[in-house]
C-alpha cells in the first residue's frame, strides 16, 4: 500500500468520526435543532412550523428530536428561553448597563437594532411570538411576559439613573415611560412588517430617537 493511499483512508476515517461525533454529541444536537426550530418558527410562525422542515434542516431523526423536547410545545418554550432571551439580553439588557448617559444610551440601541430586509419581513421573534401565542398558550404568556417586564424594568431603571444624574427630567415615571418605549418599538416593528417596507422602519426609528431626545433636561442635549 502505497503513502498516498494509506493518507487517504486515514483522512476517510478521521472524517467519518468527526461526522457521527458531530452528530452523536447530544449538547450539539440540541442546539442544532434549537437553532433550526428558531428559524423555521420565526419564519412560519409557531403553529405553521413544520416538524418535519426542521429536521430535513437538521439531518436529525424525529426520535432524537423527542429524546431532547418532549413535545413541539417544550421546544417552542426553549426557544424563548434560550436563544429569543439572549437575543434580547445582548440587543437591550447588556447594552443598558453599559457606561454613559441613559438617553445616549438607549438612542444608540434603538438606531442599532436589526433593520436588514430579512428582518424587516419576518419582524420581531419575541413580537411575533407573542401575538401568536399568548391568547392561545400560558406557558408561552408567562414566558414571554416575563421577557416583556424585564425589558420594561431594565429601561426604567436606566431612566432613574438619569434623573438621578440630572439628565433626564424628573417628572417623568420611568415605568410608564419605559412601557410607552416598548409600544413605540415594537409598534414600528408591526407597520414595517405589515408594509414590507424598510423605509416604514427608518422612519419610525426616527421618530422614536426625537422621542428620547425629548426626555432630556432642557439644555442637556450632548449627543445622541
């Protein structure tokens, strides 16, 4: 047998391992179809999301899918808890802690959010769900609600720091301020989705970033 052949069977095998440890590696997996699941069901809703289109995705056996979510209702539960709730943590919950003045702040996250034609057409994972689900299933209601007040909880108190500096204006309540907040965002996200149409979108991030402004002590308009 010749260097050249032996090299070729031995890459053969070494890739015929990494392909049943790849699939095999049940922490893998589960991500996998986590992440398949997440994209079908952002795409065709949860009620539309096919079983079947997401392990055609995945190359997953439908026992293997059952061996890790019992049902099609626990995998949609792990989709908000897991990959919907840190897709919310890293676009509004890390960038709120961050350093800087709470309206500069949450003016740079509202221009930063997604805004690219595929995100314009399928809108808002958490948005969606939540239209979706809600009326329908309470594990999904308590779940995404939970997501909701976290996010209302994590503005308003980004808005005290404010007042508490002397940068954002004291008659302001920073619960209903941060609840009015979440409507406008997620109320563009709406009239852009239903117009199919980015410019919807611009225009309505605009009006939300005139709106933060506002929220400033008059005369304390560094930028932003």
């Amino acid at each position: 047998m010749t260097f050249e052949y032996l090299t070729y069977k031995l890459v053969g095998m070494l890739s015929d391992h990494e392909k049943k440890t790849r699939f095999r590696d049940p922490k893998r997996t589960r991500k996998r179809l986590l992440q398949a699941a997440f994209r079908e069901v952002h795409r065709s809703g949860f009620q539309g999301a096919g079983i079947d289109t997401i392990l055609a995705a995945t190359n997953v056996t439908k026992g293997a899918l059952y061996h890790h979510f019992e049902s099609k209702e626990a995998l949609g539960y792990a989709i908000v808890e897991e990959i919907i709730a840190k897709l919310f943590q890293d676009r509004w919950l890390t960038p709120m802690l961050g350093d800087g003045q709470p309206i500069n702040i949450l003016i740079g996250i509202v221009r930063g959010l997604p805004s690219r034609p595929k995100d314009i057409r399928n809108s808002c994972p958490l948005l969606n769900l939540t239209q979706e689900m809600s009326p329908l299933d309470e594990q999904f209601r308590t779940r995404l609600e939970m997501l909701f007040l976290a996010w209302q909880k994590g503005v308003a108190a980004l808005l005290r720091k404010g007042q508490s500096q002397g940068t954002v204006r004291r008659e302001l309540n920073p619960d209903e301020t941060a609840s009015f907040l979440i409507a406008m965002v997620e109320g563009n996200a709406s009239l852009a989705k239903v117009a199919q149409d980015a410019k919807v979108w611009e225009v309505g991030i605009r009006n939300i970033v005139g709106w933060l402004r506002s929220l400033r002590v008059p005369g304390n308009h560094r930028r932003g």
